[in-house]
C-alpha cells in the first residue's frame, strides 16, 4: 500500500474544478473598504507634495495616506521615487469604482529627476544616483573564488572571451497580488496572496508594534507566484496598518497594469566572462563578473551570487573567480522568479561550453562529456558541495532516452525537403531546498489524522503529496490524512514554498512528526496492553493483544493513557542537488524570422519521486516558461524609465499554441538524497534546463542557413533571428 | 439600469451603473469562479459562455449583457463533469485560477464539436495558463471530445 510513487490525481482540484477555491480576492468580509494606490508615472523624481483635498471630497472616499502621515506608511523614502509605478499614497473608499475615481483626484507634484535605466551607465561616476545613502549605484560586490584561475588562464591553450545577457522578466502569476486585513480591536487577521504568511505576520507585528499572538496571517488559495510573492511588499503593510487605524476589514487586488510594475521582476542577469580550456576541451579556468540589474530597491539579494557559484555547474572546473555585482537602476525592484540565479549559472555555463566547443571545433556532446564531475559528492571551485548522484551515466542515458542523436538525424533529413529544424539540448545541475521547516501532526478521534504545514503551495498540489508521504509512514490510508496549510493560526513559524524544497523540507519535517507521533502512541498503546506493541498497519500489537489507533487516541482523550496526540517538528533541511539532461527541437521561419518550439523532452535525477503526475506537471510548466524566456518574455523600457510592456497585451506569455509536445522522463537509477523523503526537488528543475536547450536549438538552426553565428542574449526575437540571418 | 441575466440557468434581476463591468457584476452576485487576471482582455480568467458562445466578461459591461443566458464554470451537467473528471486525471490544473475559463472555454469546444488537437489548441489559446504548459488541458480537453 504504498503511496509515495504513484502518479495520483490531486485532492486540491475538488475545490478548483468546482469553482470553490476561494482567492483574495474572494475574501468577503462585511463593511469591506477598498484600498488604492497613486503611483509615480515618473521613473525617477521628488515627490513635493501629495493633495488628497479633492479625493477625500470624493463620494465613498473614507480615508487616504500619504508620504506626511508617518509610522508604518512609508510612502516615497527619502523624499523621493524610484520606479515607475512605486506608490506615493493610498486612498480607502466604499467601493472599487468610487475608489478609482477618487484615485484620480489626488494631486501630487513630482520634480522629475534624470534616470538610469542601464546597468553600465549605472556604473558611470557621473551617473544619477537611484539611493544617494550609498553614493554610487553598485549596491553588492563580492567575490567568488577557488584555485588559481591566473596561472590556469596563463597556461590554458585557448582563452574564449565573451558576454551573455538575460532579459528583465515579469513573472507573470495569472493572479494579480492582493492583500485583504481586518482588525476587530483585538486581532489583526491579514490575507494575503503571499508565498511566506509566516513573514507577512512577522513584518506586520514590527511595524504596527502588535504582538506575534494578535496578527495572524492567512494564505488563502495564491493563483501562482514563480517567487514574485515570496517577499512581504509595501502594500501587504500599508493594508494592513490601514485595517487597523480604521478598525475596519481593507481589501487591495492588484489589476494586472499595477501588478506588472509593483510586483518583482526576475532574471536580468549579465554575465562577462573569460575562459580558459586546454586544446582537448578540458575547460582548466572560468572568470567573469556577473551583473544583477538589481532596479530601484535591492529586494533580490543574492540573485547575481547565486549564478556566480553555480557558474562552474555540472562541470570539473578547478580554477575560478566570478565577481557578483548588483546595481541600482530606476526599474521595478529584481527578486526571484524561477530558479533565481540557477538558471542564469546554467544558461551561462551552457553558453560558454559551445562557445568553447566552437572555438575547438570540438563536437557539443563530446565537449560536455569531458568536463563532467565524475565523482559525487563533489566540491565546486566556490566551494558548493553537490550530494549525490552519478552525472556521466545520467547523460549518456539522457541523450539516448531522449533520442537526441536520432532527432538531429531526422532533422537533417526535413532539411532536404526545406524545413529548418534546429535542436539543442542542455545539461544541469542545480541547487535547491535549504532552511527549516515545520509540520504540526494531530492525531484525531476517530483514527483520522490532520497535518498543518508551514509549507505555502499555491498550485504544486502539495495536500496531496504530504497525504502520500505520511500515509506511507503512518501506515494507513490517504483519505484520513488532511492537510492544512497557509495560516499562521496553525503553526508558529515556517519557510514557505519556493526554491523546490517543500517536500524536501516540509515532507520530512511531516515524516519525523509522524514518526514521533508514532512513538507517542506506543506509549499509551503499552500502558493499555501491557506490553511493548509493535505497530503495523493502524495497529499495535504485543502478546497476542492488539488496539488500533482509534482505541489508543480515544484512551488519551479520556485520559486512561498519557500520550501527545499533538506533536510538532522542526526540520533543519540542507541543500541538495538535482542533475538532468533536455532536449529541444525548434523550427524557423527564415521570412519572418520566427521560431516555433517543436517539442521538448526531460530526463531528470530527483532522487524519489513523490508523485510521477505532479512531478510531470512540474516539469512541463517550467519548461514553457523556459522556453518563453528563450523566445518570448522582456520587459522593455524606454530611456526615460517608462515601462513599455505594461500588461499582458504587451508582454508576450505563451499561449497554447506556442506550447511544444513535451515528454517528461525521470531517472532510470536516481540518487535520492538523505533527507528523509529522499526528494530533491522538481519545481524549477525543468526552467533552468529549457532556455540552455532552447537557445542551442535555435542556433542549431540558424547555423543551417548560416554558419558560425553565435546567440548572446535572450529573448531571441524573430527579429533577432532575421537580423542573424542577414 | 436594471438588468437580468439567467446565471447557470438562475435568474437574477440586478440594478448596476452603466459603466460597470459584467465580470464584476457577476462576481458580486457570488460566482466568484468568473475571476478577473487582467485588464485587457487577454488573460481569459474571466470567461463565461454568453448565449452559447465564450466571452472574456471584463470586455463587456453588465448593460450589454442585458436578458442574457450564462453559463460559468460552477455550472454542472454532463459534458462539465466529464470535463472537471479529465482535467483531475490529467492533472490539468495547478494554481487553478485560469481553470475556470479554460473549463468554459473547453465546454464551448465540446459542445461544439472540435475535430482535431489544432482546433483545440486553437481554441483554447484564449485562455493564458501560467502553471500547466497547456499540454495536460489540451489532453483532458481532446479526451473528452473524444479525439
């Protein structure tokens, strides 16, 4: 009766299908408010005055703050704002479309001031400064560093030189970012659209001075994050601050133009970078500096740290040194979006190789095949230490299984009857799961259990895979597990869902709770049969005597027996390191420069694999946002700051027609890693390896009309690829 | 203006200002399942079957859908639960905030008769999923129009 393994339909979706998932926005309260923001058209300026005269005269208006009003309504700091779209203040009225006529009526005198909106133009002395406190815009330089990449560099046959650059990303979330708070004079209760409810509630007590016991925090069901809601924002604040200056229930959602500017943007990574190999393709030394184009606040700490020591990737590299460097500019704040910083190292890193290959004129296959790590666990040049896995097997096995060779054969063949064919493939090794995480594990009556997680799903059909791994471990069926999670009334203190590390993390804190919940119960299942029981199946047994779980929970509750029928576990998780191999086929138009993705194939190392159909879905929807990255996704602005991809009809996310076929395969011989669960992660696994794959793919085929040309940046656009071809 | 509209077949006799939006109006009459990812038209979480064809409802101002039939996606009946049972099988849904237009829009598709995976994507490539890549709606959605 095991369940970890199967490929089960998830729980979740009851409620999802029938329309029943209840969103912030959903969240009706009686005498709801409507909250607002007036936001900067300026990408930089002062803010000399905010007017609500005319907007508080507006019918329904009941309040508004502003930059004058102090404490935890922090509007314009320092006087001034510093990307398009940050807020100066906000108004609370009776209804949303009173609301947004009263918006209009507030009048704020900007000074505009000049922007820097380049991340080398940034770096100029002359250059505007975004925080005039730290008297230059670099706002992080560190340097990373192993071996002697000198004398590596000075004794390499070939030194490759070259720069890559990766594009500002929206997120995108189909659910705009909202927050709903209500106060009722003894607790403060906040809704939010959040990855970390336990933040929120952290952040809110600091700055409204209440206790952690009078805020509570809900995750209500979150309509998609990709790590563009793992930070506490202004708004979840200034919502909440309003909710309980006004003792009344304030909700703010997001339309998807605000959410475009006010919610982290991802990626815009930069990597200058310089190479030494030996003639036979060994690569002997990787240095570069990576630049974050960090925007207007640096929110997205450790994004540009996080490329520069996993630059090395699945790759024997003894000699190093990558600088990682952030830099303000007057653009939305950068934080995390899907895989943060893994799937830049991995773009890089895959760039560099066929920039090597080429320079060798060394085959794409072969070249990797020499580099790979061939012995786990295996410290990385900057000191990272990959646990488990056998990556030489893993590839060889990859590319056969995903019928890399025979797709290049047939692509050739579609060549002779005029098709452009290109593909690529991608070879990763990433980094994830890291901190604790907590599982409260009540033993209910009637034999039934219920689990609160500190985890925060929000669509990776979580519910599900924790019922799996503790019916497994508590022995009994999955319809008597249910699990909660999203609210701090539940749980004290947790992480959340991002980097790929909740059943990592929250999946082993859940089994060492079932474990220790287990030994609760055999403690008073020997009070009652006199004997030491085994348990097995629901039931402890000794000395030809049995009770079943329902017996021994019911004996506690009417105290015949001592037992914790409560127990809590915290789980200390480090990381660990999923390795795997892509493949990519694309076709070009050469007319209109057009490249359409064909399919897309994933073969996988994850250690234990919960659940085969959440997993796939992990993999199939990190892909296509991979691949849109590759093809699709920028956020552009103009030179004065404005940001010219301000909704969805402007910012190009793939719809069902772009999506390729994928096939998703995991290991034959996968390396589990020693977290209990044995899990390493799946969540981002497949956005890292899809924009390397698709990048080479696309070049594959370029390099059909056109030989030598090398791709540098993302998105490649059909524009970028007409001008190629010319 | 007072208007009517006939919701999953219930009918409801509302007073709204001109200018509000139908998806809005049908939000605070409780189908909350008609949710709103956008403000140009283009998401698709807001769609709804109109007299038999799917809308995006932030396009369209209550007023203008005066005396209307619609159909959204807490509606039941055959070709809707064999379409919530694909989707749970194929794993079709994640965050689940597009779910809804994709399933009124999958509906329409059935309803319609699609005869090929090209008319499915086709016609499901209104409806903008951030979570699934498609694939596994575009394989509930064929299954059950039997291609």
């Amino acid at each position: 009766m095991k369940y970890v393994g199967r490929p089960i339909p998830r729980v979740e979706d009851e409620l999802i299908l029938r329309g029943k998932a209840a969103y912030v926005d959903d969240v009706e309260l009686p005498g709801m408010l409507y909250a607002g923001f007036v936001r900067s058209p300026y990408a930089h300026a002062r803010v000399l005055k905010v007017d609500f005269s005319d907007a508080l005269k507006m019918p329904g208006v009941v309040a508004a703050f502003g930059p004058g009003d102090g404490g935890p309504f922090n509007f314009a700091p320092g006087g001034k704002v510093r990307y398009q779209g940050e807020a100066v203040a906000m108004v609370v009225a009776r209804d949303r479309y009173l609301l947004y006529d009263a918006l209009e009526k507030v009048a704020v005198d900007y000074e505009p001031l000049p922007a820097v909106l380049d991340i080398y133009e940034a770096l100029r002395p002359d250059a505007p400064l975004v925080d005039e406190s730290l008297g230059s815009n670099v706002v992080h330089d560190k340097v990373y560093e192993g071996g002697d990449p000198d004398r590596a560099l000075k004794e390499a046959d070939v030194v490759v030189e070259g720069r890559f650059v990766i594009q500002r990303i929206i997120p995108s979330a189909m659910e705009p970012r909202g927050v709903v708070a209500t106060y009722d004079g003894d607790v403060l209760t906040i809704w939010s659209s959040t990855q970390v409810p336990f933040d929120v509630r952290k952040e809110v007590a600091k700055a409204l001075g209440l206790p952690l016991s009078r805020v509570r925090a809900i995750q209500p069901f979150v309509g998609g994050a990709f790590g563009s809601k793992l930070l506490v924002y202004p708004e979840e604040i200034w919502v909440a601050a309003a909710a309980y200056r006004l003792k009344a229930p304030v909700k703010w959602v997001a339309t998807r133009s605000e959410d475009f500017k006010a919610a982290t943007h991802g990626r815009a990574l930069t990597l200058e970078y310089r190479v030494g190999a030996s003639r036979d393709g060994r690569i002997l030394a990787v240095t570069g500096t990576v630049y974050a184009d960090a925007g207007a606040y640096y929110w997205g700490e450790g994004l540009a740290d996080t490329a520069a020591q996993m630059l090395p990737g699945p790759y024997d590299i003894r000699h190093g040194r990558v600088r990682a460097v952030a830099v303000l500019t007057n653009k939305t704040p950068l934080s995390a979006y899907r895989g943060a910083g893994r799937p830049e190292a991995t773009l890089f890193i895959e760039r560099i190789m066929d920039h090597v290959a080429d320079v060798l004129g060394m085959d794409r296959v072969e070249i990797r095949r020499r580099n790979l790590i061939r012995q786990l666990p295996y410290r990385n040049v900057f000191g990272i230490t990959y646990d488990t896995g056998d990556y030489p097997t893993a590839f060889e096995r990859g590319l056969e299984r995903l019928g890399y060779r025979d797709l290049k054969r047939w692509a050739d063949e579609e060549a002779k009857r005029g098709r452009i064919i290109g593909v690529g493939f991608s070879v990763y090794v990433e980094i994830t799961t890291f901190g604790y995480e907590t599982a409260v594990l009540r033993a209910e009556r009637d034999g039934s259990f219920t689990l609160y997680t500190a985890l925060t799903p929000h669509g990776q059909g979580l519910a599900t895979a924790l019922a799996q791994v503790l019916a497994d471990e508590l022995e009994v069926p999955m319809e008597r597990i249910k699990v909660f999670w999203g609210d701090t009334a539940y749980v004290g203190d947790g992480i959340g869902t991002m980097g790929s590390r909740s059943i990592t993390a929250g999946g082993s804190a859940a089994i060492l709770a079932a474990r220790r919940l287990k030994e609760e119960l055999a403690k008073a299942a020997e009070k009652l049969l006199g004997c030491r029981p085994v348990y097995s199946g629901g039931i402890f047994q000794c000395g030809g005597n049995s009770v079943t779980i329902e017996e021994v929970v019911k004996a506690v509750y009417r105290g015949k027996a001592e037992a914790q029928l409560t127990v809590e576990a915290i789980y200390r998780a480090d990381a660990t390191f999923p390795f795997g191999v892509h493949v990519a086929a694309v076709e070009l138009d050469p007319e209109t420069g057009f490249v359409r993705p064909l399919l897309y194939r994933s073969y996988d190392d994850v250690g234990v694999v919960v659940n085969p159909l959440l997993a796939a879905g992990q993999a199939i929807g990190g892909a296509l946002q991979g691949i849109a990255q590759a093809l699709y996704e920028e956020a552009v602005y103009d030179e004065s700051g404005n940001l010219l991809t301000p909704n969805l009809a402007f910012y190009y996310v793939p719809t069902a027609a772009e999506a390729p076929r994928y096939e998703v395969y995991f290991a034959d011989e996968p390396h589990p890693s020693k977290h209990p669960t044995g899990t390493k992660g799946i969540g981002e696994a497949a956005t890292i390896a899809s924009t390397p794959a698709v990048v080479m793919a696309v070049e594959d085929a370029i390099r059909r009309l056109k030989p030598g040309v090398r791709i540098d940046k993302t998105p490649i656009t059909p524009e970028d690829v007409w001008r190629l071809l010319r | 203006m007072k208007i009517t509209l006939k919701v999953n077949g219930v009918l409801h006799e509302v007073d709204v200002e001109p200018r509000k939006l139908l998806v809005h109006v049908l939000r605070e009459l409780g189908y909350k399942s008609v949710r709103v990812g956008c403000d140009t038209a283009t998401c698709g979480a807001c769609t709804v079957l109109i007299d038999g064809r799917p809308v995006k409802t932030c396009n369209v101002l209550a007023v203008q859908a005066d005396g209307a039939e619609i159909y959204t996606a807490d509606y039941s009946d055959e070709v809707m639960e064999k379409l919530r049972g694909a989707f749970k099988r194929h794993h079709a849904a994640q965050c689940g905030f597009c779910t809804s237009g994709m399933l009124t829009t999958a509906y329409y598709l059935v309803r319609r008769g699609v005869k090929s995976e090209e008319e499915v994507v086709e016609g499901l490539s209104g409806v903008l999923c951030r979570c699934t890549g498609y694939q596994n709606i575009v394989d509930a959605v064929k299954e059950v129009a039997g291609l």
